[in-house]
C-alpha cells in the first residue's frame, strides 16, 4: 500500500516545513495527485486519518485531494484524449500508439494551511 508512503512523505514534509515557519497548529494540507499515480483518495485518506493522528501538529488536520484526470496528447495529430491507463493507449482521431503525457501524473504537496 504505497498510499501509507505518500502520507507518511507528506506528513513530514509538511512537518519540516511547518516548524521552520514556527507554525504549531496544520489545519489542512492540500494535495494535486494524477490519476496515472495509481494513489487511491479513499486509502490515502485513511492512512492520513491513521498518521495524522500520532503528530500533536495535524491533530483536527483535514486532508484535500485534488485528483487530475489523464490527459495525453498524440505525437502524429496533436488531439489531446483522456484515457483510464496507459497500457494500450492509442489516439482516438488516427490511431497512433504514440503520444505524450499532458496530465494526470501530478504528485505534489499543492499548499497547507495553519494556525
């Protein structure tokens, strides 16, 4: 559950960041993950609730994610298309198999807020 990872990452990250502004309270922390990142909201929201809960400084902590849908763009005819993975991928307007990622392989800390 690579979910756990990315929390934990998050979590101490934000941590790092928090102390060094002197900031004692973190009320939200706001994600932007892509859909090719294969990070499931509802499992990162439990390993957060889980993590969370063992740091004074997220306590009452809510976690925003903002998920990005895949978006690529053919290499041949330039349509951009969404797509569910990436396995098999072809353009929908000619049918080429190559193409370049536009979106959806985000995977950032977007901002936190605090007290």
């Amino acid at each position: 559950m690579h979910e756990t990872s990315l929390i934990e990452f998050t979590l101490n990250a934000v941590e790092s960041r928090a102390l060094s502004m002197d900031i004692g309270k973190v009320t939200a922390i706001h994600l932007v993950i892509g859909d090719l990142r294969g990070a499931l909201p509802d499992l990162m929201e439990r390993a957060f609730v889980f993590l969370s809960g063992k740091r004074p400084l997220f306590h009452g902590c809510r976690l925003d994610i903002k998920t990005v849908p895949a978006v690529l763009r053919c290499r041949n005819c330039r349509k951009e298309y969404g797509i569910e993975h990436l396995y098999g991928a072809k353009c929908p307007e000619c049918g080429s198999p190559e193409y370049e990622i536009v979106s959806g392989n985000e995977l950032l800390i977007a901002s936190f807020d605090a007290e």
